[in-house]
C-alpha cells in the first residue's frame, strides 16, 4: 500500500475526498541555484528597461482600474489576478536597479530584493493568468502598456528558468524541428501533397522566386489543414505568384510567448530569410494573432533594418483583394459575429480588415457588446491555452466569451486566429456548448465568386 | 523667525527646490534608459496626434469601462476637479502666487470655492475608504498610496482650519489674524511639494509622459487607444 504523499493531504472532511490546499505547481527548468536564479531574471528585467518601460513603471497610482479590463480577474474576482500585479516584481526589480531613485531604494533598502519564492508564484500569475491580451492597456488612466511589460517579464522569468513546462516544451520543440507542434518540414511536404491530391488544388511549395510568402500556423497544419486549402484557393483564384517555403512556413513564435528572446529571432528570422530568399515582396501571415505582432510589428526589429517586404495577416490581404476588386465573392449571408484576435484587432491595428471581408460576403454582421479593440479574449492567447494547469481558470474566462457571443443572437461565429478557435473548440466540448467557430478564411474560400 | 516666516521663507524656498530638482530628475532619468528605436514599418506616421488622443482621451473612461469603474471615475474627477479650483480659484492663494511670482489671475466667487472644498473633503476621504476597503486596492497599495494620500489631505485640512480664522475684509493683502494656523498650512503644503517628485503624486506630469508613449506607440499601428 502506498502512502499519501504528505505534501498534498486527503481532505477526509470534505463532501468529495480531496486534496487539502492543493500545492500550486512552480516549474523549473535547469539546473541554475536559487541566487543564480534569481541573478538571471534580474539581469534580463534589467536588460529590457528602456524609456518606454521606464516610463510607465513610473507612473502607475495603483488605482487597480485594470482588474475590470481583465477576463481572469472578473472571471474569479481574485485580486492576485489585477493585471498590474502581475508586474510587481519587475516593478520592484526596476525601483532597486534602474529607477531615479535606485540608489535611495538601495541604500536603505526601501524596497526588498525579489526572491525566488516570489519570482516562483509569479510565475501562475505572468503565464497563466495572462494572454497579453491588452484590455487592460485599454482602460489604464496613465496610459500604461501593461501586456507590452508582462511580455519583457516573461524574458526574465525564461532565462531563471522559470517557464510552466508545457510552454517551455513547446518553445523548445519549436526552436529544435522548427514547429511547436511537431509539423516539421517533413510533414508539411507531406501534408501539402496530400492536401493537394485531396482537394484537387494547387499548393506551390519551395518555389525558387515567388511575389508571395504564404505562411502557416501549425495549428493550421496539424488541427486545421482545411485551412491550407482555403488558402491555395484563393490565392489561385487570385492569380498572384506564391509559394510556401519548407524553410520559413511556421509563423507562430512560441520563442516569444515563452519570453526567449534568443529563440523568438531564430523563428522570424527563418521566415524573413526564406522571404528574402524567394523575392516575396509581400508576407502573408496565417490566421494566428501572435504571429501578426512577431512579425508585422516586431519582425523588422529582430532583424534590424526595416523589412524588405511587406507584411500582411490574412484577413488584410483578403481586404485588400475585396477592396481592389480582384477577389469576388458570393453572398454568405445571415447573422454573423466575429471574435477579434487581440494581437491582431487590439494591438495590431487591423481592426477593420475581417468587418470589410464580412461585409463583402453579404452577411448581417452582430458586434458583441465590447467588441473590436475592446473585445474579450477568449483566453488562450499567449500561450495560455498550452498550459493544462491554467485550463479551470481559462475556462472560467471563456464563460465570459461565451455569454458575449450568445447574446448576439448571430448563428455564424468567425475568427481569423487560429489559436483562438482551438480555444472555442475546447470550450465547446468542455462546456457542451453547441457553437461552432469558424474560420474567416475557409468562409472566404467557400464563397469564391 | 516665528513659524510663519519660517514657512514663508526658507521652507518655502527649500521645498520648491525639492519639486523642481526632485521632478526634473524623475523625469530626465526616465529618458537616461536608452529608448528602442521601433524599425516596423508604420501603418500611420502621425504619432503626434496619436501621443495627443491619448493623453486627452484617457482623462474620459471608455463606454465599455464606465459601468464598473463608476464611483471611482466620478470620485476621481471630485477630487482632482475640486482641488484644481481650491488651489487656482481661492483668493488668498492666487494672492499668494501672485506675490511669489508677479502672475495673477482672477479668483473664484468664495461660495464656488467653499462649494469645491467640501465636495473634495467627502470625495478625498471616499478615496481612502475605498483604498482601505476594496481587495483590489488594499493588494495594490504600498506606504507611497497611505502617505500620498495623508500628504494632500494635510493641506486640505489645514486650510480650512485657516478658514475658520476670519481675514481681513480686504482678503487680498493683509495678514491672518491667527498666523499659526496658516504656518502649518503653509508647511503641510510644502510637505506636499517635498514628497510629490518621489511618490506617486508625480503621476501629475508622469501621466503625459505614459500616455502619449503609448499613444504614439498604438498611432504607429493603427491601433485605438
């Protein structure tokens, strides 16, 4: 008979034999001493301070606005999950090290040194318990980019070793194949060839020179390969000269999400040389939120010169083509809603590209009640939806989602993220729920003129 | 030197360097961190007016937000309202600026005046009641919330202890006829001076410097604020 592990007791007491204050998990990765890894992250908060990050970690009044902006905090009502909170030991970190005052904080030492302790339970709170969604930079009085500075706390909490193992796994698979979810070049070969026979359409692979890069989610490749076709079709239909490169397809940067720094330039970088490779002038970007902010907005500064293309999300490349008249579509029509992708609505700007693609598709389109740039997050961006952990509290978050798209009374639901309709998927089958979220671009190729 | 002219004088003078020095330093070390010139291509290249909205646009709460943050959106406005006409519209103060300074302007009608003092009296005193009682607060707050808040309250308090001491008929020039409670409003405001570049009553010019980053920052990508 084996015992009961002592840590985590049985709760006899309780209605359910339970585990009494289940321990919550810390990961480690690494073999670092707890100074070292303290040293680490300390390091890396300080090598991401710049006037930007200065500024707002200056000028925060505490007045804890953002808990209303956040799903997990109004999900739960648990204070732990105020957006600025999450940020309190790089705020610290930056008072004792960087701030005007650091040597006063220093000298009398006003403001305690970060522990790893700390740096552990934050650790729930700057992975799980954020997608960088944004909605709490929306409703800030001072202004202050609260998901921009989570973003350069993850860089810290990576090199301490600190990451949740299902994320850090899938950052390093990703960094090591070249895909997160094992869609290496390999598969995608295979992949596209039998997509190709499937469907009876062409799918240009490798080609030497092409205007257009067209690159994937692996989420597309491994959960939504309707999607590559979708994608082929229109850019048939469209008659522009394309390719996908077995050496730059996969967009999604978990380098980035993981906060590797290292490992996020290693996955932009492939793309941006495997465009430069081909002659694109023009990057199209798969339906995934992230990967619009990696490259569209961050690509240029890894690579350290301004692109030499142009780079497009999908859904401002369908746009585009609508707006110019050379992709005609028929109608759809009916009641439709659409959930915005943060990274792609919120912090990327491209608001109103899916609105044009709907209206071009004939549709009745039903706005949520905080939609647009003030939009939910569905709760599985930036890469929370890969911590299992986090799934009871993502859940409670995609309530909120829920209720959203329930009170449109629309009956087709849209995303152009294919991260975010993994999300509705899963909560459609924890929940029972009887929506179906769909894809913007497989509707578009499903009504090609 | 009674306490009146030491108020006056030397911890006048020395309080208004602290603000002056100390604010000027708060700000020009934020821009001592090297900034990280941002090499995407632009969707909208009028990041002015994107640093403007914002630092305009984030004084009114967005329609999605008003509900929740209701009591504290109103409060705030209470109080920053109400002490903005207590320190620019009362007559003894824009005499007292006008003697430091040689500029003046025209003084509120007294009534409008008493109206804002009691209204910020109530609305200060729901801000600490709110930080002592709401979870959220209560996580967030640190000495530099408490000690911000006893350090405006101070003047407030001691003023209209200064109130209650009748002026001369000709409130402009002559001096109180109790000078003491005046001193001591007079040094709490100058603790005010002192503490404000170091806490986070610095959010009185820090809040443009945030805003309009990330106004210009959103401008670039054709994002709303």
């Amino acid at each position: 008979m084996s015992d009961v592990n002592a840590t985590h007791p049985l709760d006899l007491e309780s209605p359910r034999v339970s585990v009494r204050k289940p321990g919550v998990r810390h990961d480690k990765q690494g073999t670092m001493t707890d100074a070292e890894r303290v040293a680490a992250a300390i390091t890396n908060f300080r090598n991401d301070f710049s006037a930007a990050t200065a500024a707002y970690l200056e000028s925060c009044i505490h007045c804890g606005q953002c808990a209303e902006a956040c799903h997990f905090y109004v999900a739960t009502h648990d204070p732990k999950y105020t957006p600025i909170w999450k940020l309190e030991p790089f705020k610290r970190a930056y008072q004792r090290e960087a701030g005007p005052f650091a040597w006063l904080y220093k000298a009398f030492n006003l403001n305690r040194e970060v522990t790893l302790r700390e740096l552990e339970e934050w650790q729930e709170l700057l992975y799980d318990s954020c997608t960088m969604c944004g909605r709490c930079t929306m409703i800030c009085p001072m202004g202050i980019d609260i998901a921009e500075l989570v973003g350069l706390a993850r860089n810290g909490m990576f090199h301490a070793g600190l990451v949740p193992h299902e994320l850090w796994a899938v950052a390093e698979r990703a960094e090591r194949e070249g895909s997160p979810l094992g869609a290496t070049p390999r598969m995608l070969r295979e992949r596209i060839a039998w997509l190709a026979e499937e469907h009876d359409v062409e799918i240009p692979l490798d080609r030497s020179r092409a205007d257009m890069l067209a690159t994937l989610s692996s989420i597309e490749i491994m959960k939504y390969p309707q999607s590559i076709v979708a994608l082929a079709k229109i850019l048939n239909r469209i008659g522009v000269s394309w390719t996908i490169r077995s050496d730059g397809y996969e967009a999604t940067n978990f380098g980035m999400l993981s906060g590797n720094a290292a490992w996020q330039r290693d996955s932009s970088m492939r793309i941006i040389n495997a465009a430069i490779a081909c002659g694109a002038q023009t990057v199209v970007l798969p339906e995934c939120g992230h990967a619009y902010g990696a490259l569209r907005w961050k690509g240029a500064n890894i690579y350290g010169k301004p692109l030499p293309f142009k780079v497009l999300h999908i859904s401002e490349f369908l746009a585009e083509n609508v707006r110019n008249g050379r992709l005609k579509l028929r109608r759809l029509g009916g009641l439709v809603t659409f959930h915005d992708p943060c990274q792609i609505s919120r912090r990327g700007g491209a608001t109103a590209a899916p609105r044009e693609v709907l209206h071009a598709l004939g549709v009745e389109l039903r706005e949520m009640e905080s939609t647009g740039d003030m939009n939910w997050c569905c709760g599985g961006g930036g890469g929370v939806v890969a911590i299992h952990r986090a799934d009871a509290l993502r859940y409670q978050a995609f309530e909120i989602k829920m209720k959203q798209v329930e009170r449109t009374g629309a009956d087709v639901l849209a995303t152009s993220c294919s991260n975010c309709r993994q999300t509705f998927d899963d909560g459609k089958a924890h929940f029972g729920w009887d929506r179906q979220m769909s894809s913007l671009l497989e509707l578009v190729a499903g009504h090609l003129a | 030197m009674d306490l009146l002219e030491f108020a006056r004088g030397p911890a006048l003078i020395a309080s208004l360097l602290v603000l002056i020095g100390g604010s000027a330093w708060r700000i020009f070390a934020i821009f001592l961190v090297p900034p990280k010139p941002d090499l995407s291509e632009p969707r909208d290249a009028r990041w002015m007016a994107g640093a403007l909205r914002t630092i305009f646009g984030r004084m009114i709460p967005k329609k999605e937000f008003r509900e929740t943050e209701k009591l504290a959106t109103l409060n705030a406005y209470f109080y920053h309202i109400g002490l903005a006409i207590l320190v620019f519209g009362f007559a003894p103060h824009v005499n007292f600026v006008q003697r430091l300074t040689g500029f003046g302007w025209p003084a509120l009608p007294g009534p409008v005046v008493y109206v804002a003092v009691g209204i910020t009296f109530v609305s200060i005193l729901i801000a600490l009641m709110e930080r002592l009682t709401d979870p959220v607060l209560r996580l967030l707050s640190n000495f530099d919330d408490y000690f911000s808040w006893l350090v405006t309250f101070l003047p407030l308090a001691t003023g209209m202890g200064v109130l209650s001491h009748p002026f001369p008929a000709a409130i402009a020039s002559g001096p109180p006829l109790d000078p003491v409670p005046l001193a001591i409003h007079l040094l709490s405001v100058e603790l005010l001076f002192v503490w404000l570049p170091f806490g986070k009553l610095s959010h009185a010019f820090l809040a443009f410097v945030s805003r309009a980053i990330t106004g210009a920052g959103f401008a670039r990508k054709g994002a709303a604020t």
